[in-house]
C-alpha cells in the first residue's frame, strides 16, 4: 500500500472557500483520496490534536481556532505523500511560506494557515486512526494509475 497522510482543511480554509481550490491542487497532483468526513472538533478533540505543542505559548488560541469552526479531514494517498504534501502546503507561517505552495498563495498569518498535514509516518498514523476507523478508509485504484505513476499500482 502507498503512503498515507492526514490532511486537514482547516476552519479558516472553508470560510474563505478555499476548500476546491486546496482539494484540486491535490487531485491534480495525482494523489488519491481514500477517506474524508467534514465535521467540528470539540475542545477535547482539539487539545488532543495538537497534543505536541501542549507547552507552547501558542497553544490555548490554536486549540480555540481549530474547535471554532466546521473542517475538512481527510485521508490522502500516494508514495512519498508525506514530504509532497509538505512542500505543496508551504512553510507554517503563511507570510514566509513560498509562493506556489497553499499557505503562500492564501495565508498572510501565523496561526490561520488553512492546512494540516502530518508530519512524518508515525504522526500520520497516529492521526489517522484518530479521526477514522479502518473501514471508513475506502481502498480502489485510478484507471489511469500507469499515467500518473508510471507504474500500475
Ligand atoms: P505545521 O502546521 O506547519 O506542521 P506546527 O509547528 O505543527 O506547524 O504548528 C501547528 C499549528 O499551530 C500551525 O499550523 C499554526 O496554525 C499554529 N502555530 C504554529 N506556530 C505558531 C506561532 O508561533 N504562533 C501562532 N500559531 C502558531
Ligand atoms: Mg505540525
């Protein structure tokens, strides 16, 4: 199986309806979307998202930035996905992040930066399975999948 990711299209992201714009660079890229479900996280969910970053001093304002308002989570699919979907979100701070990529071309700000992505594979499983069960995770293959990867799988 390829590589997987959590993707989060965050509060701010769908109220400035970024959201098509965000999901297309993703499908235009090729990679796959196995899993999404749009909801609003509860405090508790939020503190237990950004668990890492307990001690920072930025911490209380990002848990009630990501609990005020619906998003989109998602599971994304493909090999390398981690380190793409990095680069393609940009640096963390929307001011500093290149432009081309997601947070460079949207996000002016520190906090409000439209996207998550996970970091490295153990803290993309960790999230996934937070957020979805095994079989909320839907597995089929892209018919042009030879075009995309140059391989079949
Ligand atoms: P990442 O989203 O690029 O992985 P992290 O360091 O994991 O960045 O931080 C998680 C989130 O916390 C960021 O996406 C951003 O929304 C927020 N954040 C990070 N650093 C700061 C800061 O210095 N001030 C305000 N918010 C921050
Ligand atoms: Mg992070």
């Amino acid at each position: 199986m390829a590589e997987r990711t959590l993707i989060i299209i965050k509060p701010d992201a769908v109220q400035r309806h970024l959201m098509g714009e965000i999901i297309g660079r993703f499908e235009k890229k090729g990679l796959k979307l196995v899993a999404a479900k749009f909801l609003q996280l509860s405090e508790k969910q939020a503190n237990q998202l950004y668990s890492a970053h307990r001690e920072k001093a930025f911490f209380k304002p990002l848990v009630k930035y990501i609990s005020s308002a619906p998003m989109l989570v998602m599971v994304w699919e493909a090999d390398g996905i981690i380190d793409m979907t990095r680069k393609m979100m940009g640096a963390t701070f929307g001011y500093y992040a290149e432009m081309g990529t997601i947070r460079g071309d949207f996000s002016s700000s520190e906090r409000y930066n439209l996207i998550h992505g996970s970091d490295s594979p153990e803290s993309a499983q960790q999230e996934i399975k937070s957020f979805f069960t095994p079989n909320e995770i839907v597995d089929y293959k892209f018919t042009d999948a030879h075009w995309l990867y140059g391989k079949s799988t």
